[in-house]
C-alpha cells in the first residue's frame, strides 16, 4: 500500500526551539518525498523536496529508506514559520499526502 | 506569470444538484491535477489530465469527472451533489511529466458547500 502518516495533528513550540515534523510512509519502490507547506490565507505551495536535499527557510529534510521516514527539521522556529505542513509521496500514479500537521511557533 | 486560477472561489449548492468548476493553469503547463481537500480526510486526489486525456484517477465515485481543452484549462464536475461533496477543491499545474519529478503549482481552491 501506498501511504503517508503525519502523526501529529498538531506542533507548538516556543520562538527559537527546534522543530521536527515527522513523516513515515509507506511505498515498495523507490520513493520520491515533498514537502508542502499552506501559510494563513495562501495556497498549497511546495517547500522542498527530498531529491534536491536542498534547505529552504532554514528547513530540511532527510529521507531516511531504513525508517521509511522523511521528517522535516529546522533547528530555531521563527514565528513565521506558523503554518500548515503536508508531506506528500510521488506513488505509482498520483500524488499521496498526508493528513498534514499544522505548526504553531509562539513568541 | 499568473498563477493557477480557479473559479468561483465559492459556491452553494444544494443536495441532488451538479456543478462545475475551473481550472486556468501557468501558461505554459499542460498537466492540471485536482484534489478534494477536507478537514477529516486531508488532501484526495481526485484525477490528473495531461494534453486533454486524463491519466490518472483517484479512488471517487463516477459522478466525479472532469475534462481537459486544448488550451490546458480544466473543468471538474460532479453531479448529485451529496452533503459530504462539501469541500475546497484545489487545482494544480505542472509542465507535463508523468511520474517526473515536477513541481505541483496550486491555486487558490473552490470552495463547495452543499446544502
């Protein structure tokens, strides 16, 4: 089966602590792993993507095969960072994503 | 360029009845993809059309459909709306690609209410 597990619903932290968001999924080839992130009031866009193993605002992610995991990480939450967070999977035919994990960073 | 656009932004509707929405891509893609988007299941794929001929389908009923014009926009109907087809549906582009690995560009969502 092809899937996307974001287990949390929910992320709060404090400005300045580090942040994680995990991903696990569920995929028998070789997966292909995005990030996508919807700020208050504007679309879906993406924000990073395993394959380029770039960061982007401070975000990056590993795709870890052994876990089957793809959490995202930024080691000091900015409040800007507030946000609706989706991982999604490139499965055989579609676009797969998670449920999605919204990020709260107080001041 | 102009982003996706979609129209309407927003629609009532009542139970029994159909509608249709839009999708205007980026100039210059010719894949447009669409998703229903609820709080409960998250982000659906509903189908994907690429140069008028829909590649892919996601797992929804048949009064789920949709076209693709030669220009690259895209229409989605549904008919016999039913209570839980409430939801944001969300268009997104891309430059073509099948199973590559192109940036999805969404658009703004419709948001579908029925009643």
């Amino acid at each position: 089966a092809q899937r996307v597990t974001q287990p949390e619903k929910l992320l709060s932290v404090f400005k300045g602590a580090p942040v994680e968001l995990k991903c696990n999924y569920s995929y028998s080839g070789s997966p292909e792993l995005f990030w996508y992130v919807q700020y208050s009031r504007q679309r879906l866009q993406l924000l990073l993507r395993h394959i380029s193993r770039e960061s982007i605002k401070g975000f990056t992610a590993d795709l870890n095969k052994g876990e089957t995991s793809f959490h995202l990480k930024k080691p000091f939450a900015q409040e800007e960072d507030s946000a609706m967070y989706y991982c999604a999977l490139r499965g055989t035919d579609k676009l797969i994503f998670g449920t999605g994990t919204r990020l709260q960073v107080f001041p | 360029k102009a982003g996706v656009t979609q129209t309407p932004r927003y629609l009532i509707k009542t139970r029994g009845q159909q509608v249709t929405l839009s999708c205007s891509p980026i100039s210059g893609h010719r894949s447009v993809s669409w998703y229903q988007q609820t709080p409960g299941q998250g982000l659906q794929f509903l189908f994907e059309y690429f140069s008028e001929t829909q590649r892919n389908k996601g797992n929804f009923p048949g009064r789920f459909s949709g076209r693709q014009f030669s220009n690259s926009r895209s229409e989605m109907n549904v008919s016999t709306l039913e209570l839980g087809d409430s939801a944001l549906y969300l268009c997104a582009s891309s430059l073509s690609d099948y199973l590559g690995t192109d940036t999805q560009y969404f658009g703004p969502g419709t948001r579908l209410t029925v009643l």
